[in-house]
C-alpha cells in the first residue's frame, strides 16, 4: 500500500513539473517544395536550430520555464497558400513567425498576423512594402531592397562600366521590385536601359526575351529573381552567344546558382547579398560550424538572418517577461544585441538597421566578396 501511495505522489510531482512549463510555438514559413525549396528549408534550418540552442539552456520566461516548438509550414513561394498557412498558424495559438522568404508570400500573411496581433521577422523579404503598411508587428533581419537595389544600379555603372543596361525580372514582388530600383539607380548615374523583359518564377526557357536582349547589346544585364531561373538563364545567355556582364540579386547569391549554371557562368556574373560576407559576419564561424553539425548541409543565404530572427523573439519575450505578443511586440523594437549576421536593432519601419549591401563576382568556382 505504502509503494501504491508513494508511486501515486511521485505520478502527481511529474504532471505538476509538465504543467510548470510553458510550450511557446513558434510559426517558419518558407517554401519547402518547389524550385527554390533549398532556400526555404535553408531558412527552416535557422530558426529550428535558434529555438533548439534557447531550450537547451532552459530559458525561463516571467519566471517560468519555457519550451519553443518550431512548427514548419510550406507556402509554395505562393500567396494563395501563404495567407491559407499564415491563418493555419494563427488558428494554432503561435507566438510569433519566423517568415516568411518570399516578399510576395511576406506582404499579403503580414496583413493575416497584424489582425491577430502575432509578430512577424522576415529574414529574406527584401520589397520596402513590407514594412511600409504601418503594421505595429512586421520586422526585417536583411536589408531592403532600395537598399540593394541602388548598390546594384551604382555598381553596373560605376564598376561594370554599364552604359547600356538590359533589366529582366520574375514578376514577383521580390524580383520586380528589385528591378525597379536597380533601374532607378541605374538611370540615375547615367546609364541608359536599352531593355525590359519578364519572365515568370516557374520559366526554364528564356530563349525569347535573350534573344530581344542580344539585338539591343547592352554593357551589363540584371535579372531580379532566383537561382532557379537565374542558373538556367545564364546557360542559354551562354549558348545565345551573349557576352554581356550578368548580375543579380540576392535570390541568386547562392551555391545553386553556381550548380545550376554549370558552364554558362563565369568572371562576368555578379550577385549581390544584403549584410556583410557570411566569413565577415560576427558570430559567423562558430554559426557556421553548429549549423554543419546540426544538419550536414552548407549553409545556402537566409540561415543567418532566420537564426537572428528567431533569436529576437525569444529576447523581446526574455524582455517583456512574458510569452504573450500584445506585451513582448513592443520589446522588439527596443531590441539591441549582437547576432550572427552583426547587430540586431529595428528602426521605426521594422527595417533593420543600417542595412550593408556586398557585392559578390563568380572567382575560382565559388561566389568572393568584392
């Protein structure tokens, strides 16, 4: 009787220590299938291990321990699905997002969690409309794309020697977007944009619109969109005979690019990535080496942005000293620390602040900063 009553006590003490800890989900949501899904499981990679190292040193939150649990969604790089998962989420009671990477998935989920009062940090959408709709909750780890944008506008013209400009973009929020400003830049330091072309974010064949492009010969042409159309493009540039220097933007900054355009790059392509080289980044070796051991897999562009961006919620809650987004949003504002990609501290907008832009040329088989 005395090891019934005693088995009893110690069964009632375990579902005491259960009730004790508070389960904080956190949302990620990038694209998981599909052509860029190496970039959305990338960014998946970040937040997970971000919340995997929070509760392996048993935060506690308003004194009381806390245990995050990452829950993944797949938007398909699609809006449709992305505002279906961003509700999903929020039906689920989550905390906070990590998300999502696409700026047009980004904008319409940004208007879903601001009426749920749930905070979003970005660590990939660059378009500026995202942290432009005056939402209390919307937050950005990576620089803008004004930002990128003019740095590559200057740098066709004053270090490519672009007098003749052709621009190609996806059509999605993040690769015109991107163009537009590139464009504006450009023109601006004097270069003349002899061409216009989209394309889609799902197109392989870019035979017709190269071939408009070649007869306007232009000095320099960029493309604003993602590895998965940029690699391939820069193969037909090659068959086409183009000779023209290439450059993109962050969505192309990446090992698949590199894969995915087998002989047709070389010395002439240029990408561009928000933030300092990934080897430049303060906590980035140390990052770099956990990242390695946790997923054996390279890391591909957002990790480090998603790993700050996870990192900023779990310290906006630490703060607020509360779980609970109406009292920890404000806190994020507030925020000041030093991440892997440099110092995390959100300006008014939800923009990070001081935002660098580096400059990357295709060298010796791999992407070196300029």
């Amino acid at each position: 009787m005395k090891n019934t009553v005693v088995a009893i006590a110690i069964m009632g003490m375990g579902v005491s220590f259960a009730q004790a800890q508070e389960v904080v989900k956190i949302g990620g949501v990038a694209p998981l299938t599909g052509n860029i899904s190496h970039l959305g499981k990338d960014l998946e990679n970040g937040s997970r291990m971000a919340l995997e190292e929070a509760n392996a040193q048993g935060i506690e939150i308003g004194g009381k321990k806390v245990k995050f649990e990452f829950i993944g969604e797949d938007d398909q790089a699609d809006p449709r699905v992305g505002t279906t998962v961003a509700q999903r989420l929020v039906d689920q009671d989550v905390k906070g997002i990590v998300g999502h990477l696409n700026s047009g998935t980004s904008i319409p989920a940004s208007r879903i969690y601001d009426q749920a009062g749930i905070p979003m940090i970005s660590p990939a959408s660059t378009n500026p409309t995202f942290t432009q709709q005056g939402f209390a909750g919307v937050f950005r780890t990576i620089a803008n794309d004004i930002q990128q944008g003019t740095a590559i506008g200057q740098f066709s013209v004053e270090k490519l020697g672009a007098k003749k400009l052709a621009i190609i973009d996806d059509r999605t929020a993040y690769g015109q977007g991107l163009a537009d400003e590139t464009e504006k830049a450009a023109k601006a330091a004097g270069a003349e944009v002899v061409a216009r072309e989209f394309t889609s974010n799902n197109a392989t064949d870019f035979n017709a619109i190269l071939t408009k492009i070649r007869a306007a010969n232009p000095d320099v042409i960029f493309f604003g969109g993602m590895d998965a159309q940029g690699g391939p493009m820069l193969r037909q540039l090659k068959q086409l005979g183009i000779s023209a220097k290439f450059i993109t933007g962050d969505g192309g900054c990446s090992p698949e690019m590199i894969r995915l355009a087998g002989d047709g790059i070389n010395e002439n392509v240029y990408c561009s990535m928000p933030g300092v080289p990934l080897a430049k980044m303060p906590g980035a070796a140390a990052f770099l080496e956990r990242y390695k051991a946790r997923f054996n897999a390279d890391v591909q562009v957002y990790s480090p942005y998603a790993y700050d961006a996870a990192n900023a919620l779990v310290k906006a809650m630490q703060a607020a000293g509360s779980t609970d987004p109406a009292k920890y949003t404000p806190e994020i504002k507030k925020l000041n620390f030093p991440g892997v990609t440099g110092t995390v501290s959100f300006d008014d907008k939800g923009d990070i602040r001081g935002g660098a832009v580096t400059v990357y040329q295709f060298k010796g088989g791999d992407w070196s900063a300029m």
